[in-house]
C-alpha cells in the first residue's frame, strides 16, 4: 500500500493508538477465556505486519515508535496466552517466528529494543518466546547477552512482587529460567526467593 508507504510511521503510530485500549482490557481481565486470548491474537497478528515491514527496511521507525510497537506486543503476547489455550499461544509463537524467520538478524534488534522496556510482569510470555526462538535456533551469544537483564525482570517483578502473578506469567518465567546456570540460580535467584518468603 502505497499511503502506507509514504506516511509508514504515522500508520503505525495510528495502530498502536487503536491497539492500546485492547491492551489495557487484557491487563484487567479477571479471567481470561478463549474469547479474550483470541482478541489479543487477532491484534497481535495486526502489529505483525508493519513489524515486519519496520525490521527490513534500514531506516524502517524511530527507535521510540518500534519501542511503543513492541510493547504493545508484550501485552497482546500476555493476552494470547493468558487464555491457556495451546492452540492460541502456539498461534501467537508462530506469528513472531516468523517476521524473526524472513528479516535476518530481526531477532537481535528485536531482542534490543525488547530489553529496554520498563520492567513488567506482563513482558514476560513475549521474553518465553524470544528465548524459546533463540534456543530452537541455537543462538546462544543472544540468550547469554540478554540473560540478565531478563533475569532482573523476573525477579523484581514476579518473585519479590508484592501480589500473586497471574499464571500465565509463572508459566513463561520457566523458558528464562530453563537458561539459569547454577551460579546464576545460587546467586540471584535463590536470595531472592528466600527474602520473598520472609515477606
């Protein structure tokens, strides 16, 4: 699309705004229900294409707007797979994969921008599926580069949190965690824990 094109940065400014109150429903859900993850994939699956178009292109945003992108997409990814539906969390996994998939080297700008986002629980399902991607294709100086930051993520906003996460949260805090060294784990996490248990 040739308007798309010419004013690309306006149309996904455009986007994210319209997107934005989906989002904020997706925080609040009590109880997410196929319903709801099915909403947050069908606008994830929205974001996918100027993404795509953003992360091929040299000059493609400016860093804030491909920020404000991809945090929209770490809470529609929260969306999809709150909902617990295998069906609709693979659908959202394949939906990046594959934008990561056609853009060569997408995964690591992508990865960049994602770990500048100010720290939130709901950040966490879009992290499970960056890491699930960097271990499927074996790019491990990724997972090592990021680890910490993400880790920090983890453990501020799910172990030392003051309420309970959501499920869907704990559930992909395993795929950071998979890639925890025993170190890491004795050093960080542990002390962590044990502080929150005092609590």
């Amino acid at each position: 699309n040739s308007v798309t094109k010419a004013h690309f940065e306006a149309s996904v400014k455009a986007l994210t705004a319209a997107l934005e109150n989906t989002a904020k429903v997706q925080k609040n859900v009590v109880v997410a229900s196929r319903s709801s993850a099915g909403d947050a994939l069908l606008a994830l699956s929205w974001t996918c294409v100027p993404l795509l178009q953003a992360l091929a292109a040299p000059n493609g945003l400016s860093p804030p707007v491909l920020q404000q992108l991809i945090n929209l997409q770490s809470v529609l990814v929260y969306g999809a797979v709150s909902g617990q539906q295998k069906v609709i969390t693979q659908g959202a996994y394949r939906k990046l994969r594959r934008v990561w998939k056609e853009v060569p080297n997408s995964i690591d700008k992508y990865v960049d921008v994602a770990s500048q986002l100010e720290q939130s629980p709901y950040s966490l399902p879009l992290v499970a599926f960056i890491f699930k991607y960097l271990a499927t294709t074996k790019q491990t100086e990724l997972i090592q580069k990021h680890k910490n930051t993400f880790l920090d993520v983890y453990i501020k906003q799910v172990l030392t949190s003051r309420t309970a996460p959501p499920k869907a949260i704990l559930v992909s805090s395993a795929e950071v965690l998979r890639h925890c060294t025993h170190a890491e784990f004795k050093d960080q996490i542990l002390p962590a824990a044990q502080k929150a248990m005092l609590r």
